[in-house]
C-alpha cells in the first residue's frame, strides 16, 4: 500500500512556518519564552481543551490584550495584566466578570517547568516527565518553586479574588486557603503528597493557614508532566454565571451543554453582533432545555429551536423570564 504523502506546512504572512508548522518541541519553547517575558500574577483562564482558541479571541477583545502574548496550551489561557514598566494593572480587572467563553478564572502565581528527564512522557512523545525522579527530590522541586513567589504577588493575585474579604487587602484577620489539584502524566508520588508540598511553601511564604473546610481562598495546581502552575482562583463558577450579569441563574443548572461552551461554539460560528448590523437565522435542532438559544444574547440573530412538543411550554417560559428581560432586539422563533 503506498504511503501518503506528508501535508504541506502552513506559513504565515511573511513567509515563516506557521503554528501548525513548529514542531511540538518549538512550540513549547516558544510557549515558555512568551511566559518568561510576563510578571506575575498573570490571568489563567480554564477552557474545554479544544476550544483554548475562542478563549483566546474572546480574552483579545474584551480586554484589550494583543492575542500574540496570550499563550494557550492544555485546556488554559495565559495572559498578562501586568505593564511591565510600572507592574500596575495594565487591565481593567472589572472586564474579567464580562468574560463568558472561559470555565474558571485564576489569577496564576507560578508557571515554570520542573527538571524532567527528557523524552520519557510517553513512547511517542519528547516531552519530560517526573516520573523516573525519586519522590523527595521531585516534590521538593515543587515546593522550591512555589516558595520562590514573593508574598507581595500572592497577595495581589488574591486582591483579584472577585468577592474578596477585606482582611487579605488590611491584613486583618488570618487568611486561610485550600489547595486544589489536576495531574497529567505519570509521577512518582500522589496527587495528596503533590497538594501537601504546596500547601507548605505557600504558608511559609505567606503566613497564611491551609484548612480543609471553609478556606478564604482556592488554590489550583495543575502538574501536566513536569509543567507546574500553581494560581488563586477568581472565580467559582463559569466566570459570566457567577458575576450577577446573567439572569434567572437557576436556569443553567444541570445543563447538558455548559453556557461557556454554547457561547463558545456559537463564537466560532462568527454570527454579526447588533452593531455590525444585517442578521442571522440560527437553527438548533436539539434543543434541550434551551441553553445554546440562552447563550446567543449578544448576537443580532433569530432563533429556530427544533423540540418535542410536550418541551414547547417550558422553554418558552424560560425565555420568557430570560431573554425578555435582556434587551434582546429580536424574539426567538420556536418551532
């Protein structure tokens, strides 16, 4: 049988090979040199892994940010929100709550990679893994590279917090944190262990207490091999949900599709917004309990929703308390 022949490489403007192009070892230096450039704390936001790209369209437009500083890998959007002349916020952090594509917003404190041995991860892939690394000596890299973030950074990442408590800005009062984790790859200790290692040099740093139950802050460490961030969630639900702008929030419960996610597919659609003016007519033939016709909000389109009939009443309830109230300009059509 023959063998098929290899895809061209895509190039860019000027003639340079572009994203798909780089090989995967140029991709990850090109992604760590971008985040060297930045100060900390820098805006983590969470997506599905897949849809990193309309996270990071909708980052650039919302909040002003250049889209060739903002990093995407793994299911995570990196960007900054620091000037790096003044260390002030170069960001208004009030736009974070208009974000609706991301999952969860973290302001993130570390971003580096650990000392991996090469070519280990997987049998057909070069990046480095943990694994092969005895417990103490890896571990104890996590907890060096943790303790290494001045306190001055944990504590504007967590003045982002969106409904911090005063005692983090006054210093008033004992802060608390629980720390959350995610792991990829193999690893030669436990997901408590890893949990354990950053809770002690975040309370060495900071003087803040970790407690089980209860926590004034969340911590996230995401570990995929050996890349290592480590960030204060903003938020504790999909960003646009949580923020108040969303009405009726009961209605995004036990949804079968998450809003972010409708929005986000609806996004790359590329529907014309009111200001744009002209229209589009968006047909949803499994329309469920209605949340991708609730997430289209911003968008200057009608709405053919396709549903049994005995589901007719419910969803037009629903939009009824929803989308009326929204300054909608156009009725949604339900068949």
């Amino acid at each position: 049988m023959p063998r098929r022949a290899a895809k061209p490489q895509r190039r860019s403007k000027d003639g340079a090979p572009g994203q798909e192009g780089r090989s995967k070892a140029e991709r990850s230096a090109r992604r760590w040199a971008l985040i060297a450039q930045q100060q900390m704390p820098m805006l983590w936001l969470s997506s599905p892994i897949g849809l990193e790209a309309g996270v990071r369209a909708e980052v650039a437009e919302k909040l002003g940010l250049p889209q060739s500083e903002l990093v995407r890998h793994q299911g995570k959007v990196l960007a900054p929100i620091l000037d790096k002349a003044t260390s002030e916020f170069a960001v208004d952090t009030a736009a974070f709550a208009t974000l609706r594509t991301p999952e969860l917003i973290y302001a993130a404190v570390v971003a580096t990679q650990l000392e991996g041995v090469e070519g280990t991860a997987s049998a057909a892939s070069a990046e480095r893994s943990l694994a092969p690394i005895p417990k103490e000596l890896a571990l104890s890299q996590v907890k060096a590279a943790v303790a290494a973030v001045p306190k001055s950074v944990w504590l504007r990442a967590a003045s982002l917090r969106l409904s911090t408590s005063s005692g983090l800005e006054t210093g008033e009062g004992q802060t608390t944190f629980y720390v959350e984790r995610h792991r990829g790859g193999q690893h030669s200790f436990s997901g408590v262990e890893l949990c354990q290692s950053v809770a002690a040099a975040v309370a060495s740093t900071t003087g803040w207490e970790a407690e089980l139950h209860g926590a004034t802050l969340t911590l996230m460490c995401h570990l995929h091999h050996d890349e290592l961030f480590v960030g204060v969630r903003l938020s504790d639900s999909c960003a646009w949900v949580s923020s108040g702008a969303a009405r009726a929030k009961e209605t995004w419960t036990n949804c079968t599709i998450q809003p972010n996610v409708a929005h986000a597919l609806l996004r790359m659609c590329s529907l014309p917004k009111p200001q744009d003016g002209g229209g589009a007519l968006l047909v949803d033939p499994c329309c469920g309990n209605g949340t991708t016709p609730l997430a289209r909000t911003p968008y200057n389109s009608s709405i053919v929703c396709i549903l049994w009939q005995r589901y007719t009443q419910s969803l037009r309830t629903q939009f009824t308390r929803v989308l009326y109230g929204t300054g909608c300009r156009r009725r949604a059509e339900l068949a």
